[in-house]
C-alpha cells in the first residue's frame, strides 16, 4: 500500500478499500504486492483501481502463491515500446544478474530503444517508465556517454535530469510537457547546441549568460512561448499559434540566420519589431499562416536576407513595397499557393541581386506577371530564372 500512495498523507478511503482487496489477491507474495503497488501509484481513478482488482487475470488456473497474475496485470499496463523491451529479459536464465548498461545497449540493438553513433534515450510517457524502474537505469549511464535526450513528457521531470548528468548534452528534444510548470535548467549546459520544444506552456530561462553554445531551437506548438536574448543562435523553426506579441521577441535572437515560421491560424499581422534587429537573417519562409494579410515594413531590416519563401498564406493580398526594397542582397523568391496576392512590388526591379523568382497557384499575378501580354512583366524582366505558372 505505501508503494502505491507513496509519501501521500491522506488517500482516499475508498483507494484503500479497494487496495487491501488487491493485496489479499496478491497471496503474501511481496514482489507482487510490490509490483501492483508500482502500478497503481500513477492512477488515482476508482475505476482503474476496480480495473486491476476485478481483472480477468486474477481467475486464470495458477499456484495460490504464484506472482504471474501481478506481472501480467503490469506488463498489460505498459506501452507497447515498453512491453518489447520488458519480455526481452524473457531471453536470459531465471535469476541472472543482469548490468543496466548492458541491458540497455542490447534494447537498442534490437530497436527497442532508440540509438545512433551518439547515445540517444528514448524517454516517452515518463509516468508510466517509473513503475518499472525504467528512469533508475537511464541514470545509471555515464554522463560522458549521453549525448542527446529525446521525446520526454510527463507532469514532472525526473531527478536524474540534472547539471551533472546532462554536462555533455549536445541535443535536447522535450514533447508533451503542456503539464509541467518549468524546464529544468538547461540554459546551464555548457554543450547544448540545438534544442527542440513540442506541445507546452513553459519557458526557458532568460538572462545574458544562458544558452552559451546554443545554435538551432525548434518551438512546436508552444502558443505562450517568449524568446530570451540569445547570442549564439542561428537557426529557428517555429509552428502553431504562437500569438503576435511572442513571435516579435524573435527580435531579441539578432545572430539569427534562418527562420521558419509555419502552421498559424491565429496571426493576422506580423508586429513591426520583429524583423528590425535580425540584420545577419539570411533565410526566411513563412508558410501555411492561413489568416495572415500583411507583413510588416520592417522587411527592409533584412539587408542580408538571400531567400524568402512564402506559401499556403491564404489571405495575404500585397507585400510591403518599402519592405521589399530593402532586400538588397535577395538572391532567391519564392512564391507559392497565396491565392488572394494581387501583385508583385514594383520595388522588385530595382533588386540586382535576384536571379531566382518562382511564384506558383497565384492566379491574378501569374496573369499580370506573363512574360508576354502580363501588365508587370517589366518588373521581372531583369530576372534571369522565372517560373511563373
């Protein structure tokens, strides 16, 4: 019982009615008690305490003292990932002494676990690893040897999540942490070079001295995310409905050189701060903001822009035409699937460095832009690759 409610003070009464009914079952074998226990100290619904106790397993033909009903019950429990890896150890001899280590090198072998040249932990849905001690043999590692952490989720993040065992940590990839109040302190880790966030609410730290060595980021539908000062940082990719406010702090990453901007319903309009202090910004493309009717003149800021990309903008009209003249060093222009854009920028011609324009399923300016009969040819014809269509 105290492996299932853990340091808990008061647990309801009803959870220990049904728990003393689950010990009895578990005949005086303490490994079985103490493997439900593992089991049932994540759920804290009745139904699912009713689940294991009235459990089919339980009628199944076996010795008064047999632990299989408990085992069964929690192997039915795990993911199916976790399954493969637990009824591997089915392969060695009853009470082999086995090296985490080991184990853990010969999961990734037979793709149970995640690997590459470097070592990668696949930690996914970290509430349901714990009962089986899944987190203990991760941190068992030496942290020399972990070099990227990848797809961790959860309510909280385990203690082994730490400065000492994340020293040499060179990549990180957080998914579902929508629960979680805040991220460990990875702005501390002086190797960490790209970080990616899926799906939550928290942020990172802020401050001067952060993120020392920290290269590309990737925030994936994060809507309340705000980006700190970042001197390092050249490459950024972010999707989903980040509102206006947080992607103008991309304005505070000014050693930016290539940014991605994808699936937003929600933005109408791009704040005017955020381009004006990304002067090194050198790729940019923005794509499937399907609400999105304009861009700002801050454009211009981007003096060392050299491609731009913009497709799937459903509702986008017009670009700025200041905006556009700025962009003196672009090489490359690619315009795709913006159904309502009416015209290229007359500020086009005046843009020697462009030698590439490609504009796709851009009706109206596909007809005015026809190299032939179109009423802004003249604005394109110093361009020597186009594909109009």
């Amino acid at each position: 019982m105290q492996r299932a409610f853990g340091q808990q003070r008061e647990a309801s009464p009803n959870l220990v009615a049904i728990g003393k009914e689950i010990v009895k079952k578990c005949g005086g074998v303490p490994l079985a008690a103490k493997t439900l226990g593992g089991l049932l100290h994540f759920k804290r619904e009745e139904s699912e305490w009713e689940h294991v106790r009235d459990n089919e397993i339980w009628s199944l033909p076996q010795d008064e003292s047999s632990i299989l009903p408990a085992l069964r019950l929690s192997y039915h429990h795990l993911l199916l990932d976790l399954r493969q890896c637990f009824a591997y150890c089915a392969v060695f001899p009853k009470d082999t002494k086995m090296i985490k280590e080991n184990l853990i090198t010969l999961w990734m072998a037979h793709a149970n676990v995640s690997s590459s040249n470097i070592r990668e932990t696949n930690v996914k849905s970290y509430t349901h690893m714990m009962s089986i001690g899944f987190a203990e043999v991760v941190s068992s590692y030496s942290p020399s040897l972990l070099k990227k952490i990848i797809a961790l989720g959860g309510f909280c993040f385990p203690s082994w999540i730490n400065r000492s065992v994340l020293e040499k940590v060179v990549s990180i990839r957080i998914t579902s942490y929508k629960n979680c109040l805040c991220l460990p302190p990875f702005g501390e880790l002086p190797c960490l070079e790209s970080l990616e966030l899926q799906y939550g609410s928290a942020e990172v730290e802020k401050g001067e001295e952060k993120f020392p060595m920290l290269e590309e980021m990737a925030i994936l539908y994060c809507p309340m995310f705000v980006f700190p000062t970042l001197s390092s940082f050249k490459k950024l990719e972010v999707h989903g409905g980040t509102n206006a406010t947080g992607l103008s702090t991309i304005s505070n990453l000014s050693s930016l050189t290539s940014l991605r901007l994808g699936a937003n319903n929600q933005v109408t309009s791009l704040l005017e701060e955020m381009f004006k202090s990304l002067t090194n910004l050198k790729y940019l493309t923005i794509s499937y903001y399907k609400n999105l009717k304009e861009l700002p003149t801050s454009l211009a800021s981007l003096n060392a822009l050299q491609s731009l990309t913009i497709d799937y903008c459903d509702a986008l009209e017009s670009l700025p035409e200041e905006g556009v003249k700025g962009l003196t060093s672009l090489m490359e222009l690619f315009i795709e699937h913006c159904k309502m854009l009416k015209c290229l920028p007359e500020g086009l011609q005046h843009l020697a460095a462009l030698t590439n324009l490609g504009v796709t399923g851009c009706p109206e300016v596909g007809t005015r832009c026809d190299t032939e009969i179109g009423e802004d040819c003249y604005q394109i014809a110093h361009i020597p690759n186009l594909d109009i269509r």
